[in-house]
C-alpha cells in the first residue's frame, strides 16, 4: 500500500527542488553571486534525495503498469514477474527515502573539541584518560582527519588528569558525538603487586566547534586571565604569560588554553572552546525541554550516565547504550570504533523515525 502521507511530503521537497532550478537561472539573479551560491548549495544537499523519489516515482508508475496488465492472458505471466520484482525493491526505497527526510544535526559537518578527565581511580584514572586519547587520535588517523592538542594537564606517569583537544575533517562531529560520557575500565594496574582488578573512569565531552557568528558573547561577561605556561611536572616553559584562562561570568564556565605560541593565539583558542560550551548547553536545555517524554540514551548528551565499559581481564569492551560487546579490546584501543560507532547511528535514527511516525 503507498504511503499517501511520505508521498505528499515528497512532492512538496521536489516542488522546492525545481523552484530552486528557476531561481538559479533566473537572470535577474546572475549578478547575486551570494545568493546564486546559496540556492546552488541548497541544491546540491536536495538532490540525493530528489533523485531517488523520482526513482521511487518510477517504480510506482511501472507497478501500477503491470497490474494494469493482469487481465491479459497473453501478459499476465510477465506482468507477475514485474509485480514481484517491483514490490520487492520498494520496501527499500521507502526506508532509504525515510531516513533522508530526517532533519540533519547542523552540527555533523563541524569540527571537534574533545575533552577527556581523569574521574575515580587516581593514577590509574590519569592513565585511561591517556589511553582514550591515543583511541580517538587513531580513530581520525584511520579517517584522515587532523588533531591538534589544546591543552594538557600531565600525571607525570604517562596519563593525563586532562586533555583538550581538536579533532578536524569531514564528518569528525557526526562519528565522535556519541563518545560523550563516562568510560569506565576495569584492569589490574601496573602498581598493583597483589593482581586486584582495580575499576577507574574517565569523562568524556564532544563538542561542535562554533563559528563567531553562530555563539554570541557580551564580552563584559567575561574574565580574562594570563599566566605562564607549564610542561609536565610544572616545569616552566616559558616566560611570557602567554597562557590565556577565560571565565564565563553569568554559567561559570571555565576555559584555559596554553599549547599556542602566543597570548593572542591561545585566547582565539580559547574562545572558540568557550562558544562550543555554551552553545552545546543551550543545545541540551532545548532537548530537556523538548523532548524529556521520550528522549532516548543514544544521543542524548547526558554525560552523567556510564556509557561503555572496558573489560582488560576478559578482553571485552560493552556499549551499555545499545547492549553491544566486542571481544577485540586492543583493535579497539587502536582505534577501530566503527562497529560501535556505525550501531549507536543506527539506533539514534531507527529512534528518531519512531518520535516522528515514519
């Protein structure tokens, strides 16, 4: 049976579509580079989807053909064959056109600012934090993305009590942004003599990178710090204060930056962390409000909940979320998050069809 519903809804995208066309063409606007450009982007994002509703358009059309035919003794048989092959594909289409019709996050094509914090466990905790880094450094190797630290707070024994760091390429927000949470690994530390499997967490945040003009900030509200940087151990590397520590007066939110070469580097720095802040706050106070009745886990943002569980003793790795294991923690820890990654996105977009009716 056709989705009357999915149909309409088709039609008044691919009426958009073509209007689209007529305005890019229309000479009154040849001269309008921006706007030509807008129309011409906005375009180009349609298109899959206009192309294969146009396909789907096609498959009703000869569906409709063939069972025209089924009183034809001389067509009958073909006509079935046609009826069969038809209603097979369509299932298909119909999910793919579904899903594409899903509102798109606006933050998927941005860059990452990834926070990682020691949580319990002491040193132990220190060391995961580092372990999770060296993860998502090599998960955007595996994906030609670039990482350039932020700031570091060193353990002194190979770990971090924080690391803040930018993740930059194609998609990188769209992947990373169901890491946000509380990690948890469960191993015997190197420091134990007795063997006792000892349990540690470490936080996660991801955040979209903001543009200037997407997040604006009252400058009054804000407190600005300079002081000198420091290596691990506290070991002063420079002279000049050229580390920048900015405060959110009216959300309190804290920001300091030190790996940049200059004052006024580490404050752009800076600001660029603060707006992803305050922007991903607002952003979960909209979903609070929105949608508390029947937001899911996946996706949500909530990052007091435990979110997987890294099992050393058993060589095991679960993503409470979605009830998934691997028994491959070392391809893990070397980055190879997809099969993760790839269920979490499927989960959040099954869910999201549901909130919608489709």
């Amino acid at each position: 049976m056709v989705d009357r519903a999915l149909l309409d809804k088709l039609a008044g995208i691919e009426a958009h579509f073509d209007e689209l066309e007529r305005m890019i063409a229309d000479p009154a606007n040849i001269n309008d580079y921006e706007k030509v450009a807008e129309y011409a982007q906005e375009r180009a994002e349609l298109q899959p989807l206009v192309d294969l509703t146009r396909r789907y358009r096609q498959a009703l059309d000869e569906l409709e053909q063939a069972e025209a035919l089924l009183d034809d003794p001389d067509m009958a048989g073909l006509a079935r064959e046609e009826i069969s092959r038809v209603e097979a594909a369509l299932p298909d289409m119909e999910d793919r056109l579904r899903r594409m019709l899903l509102p798109k996050d606006p933050r998927d094509s941005k860059n990452v600012i990834v926070e990682i914090r020691a949580g319990a466990g002491g040193d132990e905790a220190g060391i995961f934090a580092g372990d999770l880094f060296r993860m998502y450094s090599r998960y955007a190797e595996d994906h030609r993305w670039k990482v350039e630290v932020l700031s570091a707070h060193e353990t002194g024994v190979g770990g971090y009590k924080e690391i803040v760091f930018e993740v930059r390429g194609s998609g990188a927000f769209s992947r990373l942004k169901y890491e946000s949470g509380v990690h948890r690994v469960q191993r015997v530390p190197v420091t134990e003599s007795q063997g006792r499997i000892h349990t540690s967490t470490a936080t996660v945040a991801v955040l979209a990178e903001m543009d200037d003009v997407e997040v604006e900030i009252d400058s009054g509200d804000l407190q600005i710090d300079t002081y000198r940087s420091a290596g691990a151990g506290g070991q002063n590397v420079q002279k000049n204060e050229t580390a920048i520590r900015i405060t959110h007066l009216p959300t309190g939110i804290v920001v300091a930056c030190q790996d940049e070469r200059s004052q006024l580097q580490n404050k752009l720095r800076a600001m660029n962390i603060l707006r992803a802040k305050l922007y991903d706050m607002e952003q979960e106070r909209l979903r609070e409000e929105q949608d508390a009745d029947r937001r899911s886990q996946v996706g949500s943002g909530d990052r007091s909940e435990k979110i997987r569980t890294y099992n050393f003793p058993q060589n095991r790795v679960t993503d409470h979320r979605i009830g998934m294991s691997s028994h491959n923690l070392p391809a893990i820890l070397d980055g190879k998050l997809d099969e993760f990654i790839d269920e979490l996105a499927t989960r959040e977009e099954a869910n999201r069809l549901q909130a919608v009716g489709m």
